[in-house]
C-alpha cells in the first residue's frame, strides 16, 4: 500500500502522521487490497472558525477509486470523520465484490 501525507498550509508533524495512519489501519483491516492512499490535510482561511480544517482522502483499490473528504474546527476530529466515511464506502465496496452471484428464486410448487 503507498500512502501519501500532505499538507497544504500545515506542517504534517510526526504525530499526526502517526494518528493518519493508525485510523487507516482501520481500512486495511476491512479491505486488505488497498493499492493507493494520498491524503490531504489543509487548514483554509474561512473568517469562521468552524468547518475551517479538512482532510480528504483519495482512495485507489481493486477495482474502484475512493474519494471522501471531511472539515470541522479540529484536524484530529476531521480525521476521524473523514476515516468514518472511507470506511463505509470501502465496507460497501467489499460487499458488492463479493455479492455478485445472485440467487435462485425458490420454484412453487
């Protein structure tokens, strides 16, 4: 799996790339044929201060490319939600793959 961390207007410090890939440990436990991961950390500059940080994540595994992008006033909580929704796609994704034999409707008789 090649993970990429960036950040626009933010240092990626050492530990919030640790915190990054521990939550994406969580996809890789539900889905082990993760090819590609980029993620993106930016904090924009909004006069509000809510929904200010955001982190998006592109996703490439067999078959499908992910994308889900998440903000709110803290990075760490925009992580955790955007590794929220990553997560529900590529459960869905993996249901799909494997749901593709339909079965037989029962004869009356």
């Amino acid at each position: 799996m090649n993970l990429t961390i960036s950040g626009h207007h933010l240092e990626v410090t050492p530990a919030l790339r640790s915190y990054v890939t521990g939550k994406l440990d969580r996809i890789t436990r539900h889905f082990d044929q993760v090819v590609d991961v980029k993620v993106l950390l930016s904090i924009e500059n909004q006069t509000e201060k809510e929904r200010r940080q955001k982190a998006e994540c592109n996703i490439h595994v067999k078959g499908n490319d992910m994308f889900a992008e998440s903000a709110h006033e803290d990075l760490y909580a925009a992580v955790d939600e955007l590794v929220d929704k990553l997560d529900r796609q590529v459960v869905r994704h993996k249901d799909k793959l494997q749901k593709h034999h339909h079965e037989s409707p029962k004869r009356l008789m």
